[in-house]
C-alpha cells in the first residue's frame, strides 16, 4: 500500500493506526485478564454455592423418614438458574436436586473438587466420610456469554472513540502544521522576481533549518542576479559617453574628408556606433525591467505617457505614421511610467523597424488597461513567434535591430504579472503582426480578482 504524498495525512493515518492496534492490544489483554479473574470468581462462588447448599441438605436429609426419597426443590418464583445442584448418597442415589437440574449432566462421582465436561464447570464435595455427596453445575455458555459482554464492553467503544481520537488527530496535525502551510503560502505569493528572504519564524524546531536553506539559496540568487543586472546596467551607462564622442569624432571625420572612401568608412563607423550605442540603450532598459520597481504606490493616467511617447517617436517620421487611439476616460495605473514608456516604446519601434514602411503603426490603449500595437507586414509562422521575446532575436535577421526590444517588454510583462501576446497576422486580416498585453490598473483589478 502506497502512503499518501502528503505529511498531514501520512502523520494522521500512522497515529490513527498505531492508536487502533494499541486500544485492539490492550482490549484484547485486558479480556484475557478478565477473563482469567472472571473464572476465578466464579469457581469460587461455584465451591461456596456447594459449601453453603450441603450443610441445609445434610439436616433436610437425616431428618427424613425416608431417607432414599428424592426430593426435587420447587421454585419461589420464575428465574434464571445458572448454578444447578445434586445431592447423592454413596450408592449414588439421588435424596435432593435443583429444580432446574438435569441428571444427565452430573458424571458418576470421582471424588471432591472441581470438574470440566463439554458443557459445564462442576464442584463436588462431600460430608459424613462420603455418605453425602454434592455437585454444583454451572454452564460453560453462562461464562462465555459474561467474557463476550465484557469484550463487547471494551471492544464497542472502539467504533465510536476511534473516530473521534482519528478527528482530535487530524486537527491536531493541521493545527501543527499550520505554520508550515503559511510559509508555503508566502512562497507561492512571490512574484517571480522576488528573491528576498520568506518569514519563517513561527516554523518548528524540524522545519525551520529547510526554511533558512532556502532563504540563503534565495539571497544567494538574488546577489547573482543583481550582479549580472549592474553588470549590465553600469556597463551600458560607461559606454554611453565614449560612444558619444566616437560617433561626434566620426561625423567630424566625415565633414572634413574629400575622400569618398573615407567619407563611406566614417559613415559605416558612425552607423556602427550608432548600433551600439542602441544596444547599450536596450542592455540598460533590459537591466531595468528585470531588476527595477515597476509598481508604484500612487497611480498616474497612461494617456499622457502613451501621448508623450507617441509625439517623441513620430517627431521625425511622416505625417500618420503613428496613430494613437485613447480612451476618453482616465487609465489609472499603479504602474511606473518610466517602464510605461521603455514598454511602449520598445513596441512601436519594432513595429517601424519590422513592418510594412508604406502602412501606419496602431497603437490602441483600451479603458480596461489592454495596450496593443499593431501593423502591416509579411505574416509570420508560428515557430517565429514562439522565439521573438527571446533575447538578440529578430524575425528579419537583414534588419536593423539589437533583438531585445520584444524581450524587454515580456521582461516588464512578466514583472507586473501579464503577458505579452503575439500574433500573425493581425486580427482581421490575412498579413500584418499585433503585439498585445493587458496592464495592471483600476478597471482590470476587479476582473483579475
């Protein structure tokens, strides 16, 4: 038999167990003893019954005028007789019976003390050197009927103790393992990025070294993770300013050359820079939705962020290029607008980058929190999709791009609890790509809960 998984249930079923086989053991003993007591107290009052029966007999005896007449005792009133008694000559002749006694089952006389037959336990006796003999019979049945009732008597509690001792065990164990369920409770409650330390100080004495293990290889992922994100945030900050002066250095070298050939290598240099210096923007933004808060504790309406950011990417594109489509209503999010922008961002630059350039870009930010950029272009398979949050991805390996801008946004996604949804094509049509995900603010918190 396979012992269930869980310790509440492994730990009731095993006390519950060894409680039955116990209180089992110890009826059962205790019935032996009694039992053993129990044909004691009746062998004694089997010998008194006789001791008390044959001196009367002897007087009712001697004092007949007859002294061979059987005399058969007549009941006072209606009862049971468990003992039953004879009383014999040394001829054994019958002069005095019970009467309830049955003559058949006394056996010849073969002296005084106790007797056994199939049926019945026998004490004999005998005065006036032999000449009067008595037998007192008790039925076996009678005995085992009293060692069944006090069996029953022990055993019958059982059915209704057990139980109940089972119920007192079960909640005794959950009200034990009570802690060990709320430190699990806190465990499954972390978002997937929270590595800090989980309470345990109300966990037992057992449990609680489990807890400061995981705690440590808690705080020792989250220093390997923070490393790695300041690694990559302090790296990308360092590279900025000397990126900066190379690509001013180039542009200079390309004003000032009248060599063609210089003048293309010094634009190759500086669109290489330029690259560059996009990567470490995108490395610093990565670091930042993976390692950054991006929940606030006041909320601020996304329509003037997704405006903001819309206006500052379509400042040098054509007219139309970009439509926004907003609600006329307040989108209240506890979300940060930094990561707001770095996120919507990221969408509608790819779609430019990726997608059909004669065709505009949609952005549409829905009352309930759905944000979804979408836009022309060659439809994708579904392998590609499955890969394009994944990081230095691109669906065009031609084109221009660091392939992190999508792995950005399922960074924020994943951190404030949604999930970036692709598709290809778009809803509606047969081409085009749409990106989507639903952000945490007033109107969704309702339908989440």
């Amino acid at each position: 038999m396979r012992l269930p998984r869980s310790l509440q249930s492994r730990l009731a079923l095993s006390v519950g167990l060894v409680l039955a086989v116990l209180w089992l053991l110890a009826a059962t003993i205790t019935a032996v003893i009694l039992r053993g007591e129990m044909d004691e107290v009746f062998d004694s009052a089997l010998r008194e019954t006789a001791e008390r029966i044959l001196p009367l007999a002897v007087s009712d005896i001697v004092g007949r005028e007859d002294p061979g007449l059987t005399q058969r005792l007549a009941p006072i009133r209606a009862h049971d007789e468990y003992f039953t008694y004879i009383v014999r000559d040394a001829e054994g002749r019958i002069l005095l019976q019970s009467h309830a006694a049955d003559p058949a089952i006394f056996p010849p006389w073969d002296g005084p003390g106790f007797r056994r037959t199939p049926q019945h336990r026998l004490y004999s006796d005998a005065v006036l050197q032999g000449t009067i003999r008595i037998t007192v019979a008790e039925p076996l049945a009678h005995r085992t009927a009293v060692a069944r009732e006090i069996q029953l008597g022990l055993g019958l509690p059982l059915l209704f103790v057990l139980p109940g001792a089972l119920a007192a065990i079960v909640w005794a164990v959950r009200f034990s393992l009570a802690p060990l369920r709320r430190f699990r409770t806190r465990l499954d409650s972390r978002g997937v990025r929270d590595l800090s330390r989980v309470p345990a100080d109300d966990l037992p004495t057992e449990i609680a070294p489990l807890a400061e293990t995981l705690n440590s290889l808690l705080t020792r992922l989250r220093d390997a993770f923070e490393a790695e994100r300041s690694f990559a945030a302090n790296a990308a900050h360092e590279l900025r300013t000397p990126l900066a002066g190379a690509i001013a250095q180039a542009q200079r070298l390309r004003a000032e050359t009248r060599d063609p050939a210089t003048e293309a290598r010094a634009a190759e240099i500086e669109a290489t820079l330029k690259r560059l210096t996009r990567l470490s923007e995108r490395l610093m933004q990565l670091a930042r939705a993976e390692g950054g808060r991006l929940r606030l504790d006041q909320r601020a309406d996304l329509r003037a962020v997704a405006r903001v950011m819309a206006d500052d990417i379509a400042r040098t594109l054509p007219a139309r290029r970009i439509v926004l489509s907003l609600p006329y209503a307040p989108v209240m999010s506890d979300l940060d607008p930094d990561a707001f922008g770095i996120l919507l961002r990221n969408l509608v630059e790819n779609a430019l980058r990726h997608g059909a350039q004669e065709t505009s870009v949609d952005v549409t930010l829905s009352s309930n929190g759905t944000l979804i950029v979408a836009n022309d272009g060659p439809l994708l398979p579904p392998e590609a999709l499955d890969r394009l949050a994944t990081r230095f991805e691109r669906a065009n390996a031609g084109a221009d791009g660091s392939g992190l801008g999508l792995a950005i946004v399922a960074a924020i996604a994943e951190r404030i609890g949604t999930e970036l949804v692709l598709k290809s094509p778009r809803p509606g049509a047969t081409t085009g790509f749409e990106a989507s995900l639903t952000l945490p603010t007033d109107a969704a918190a309702p339908a989440a809960r």
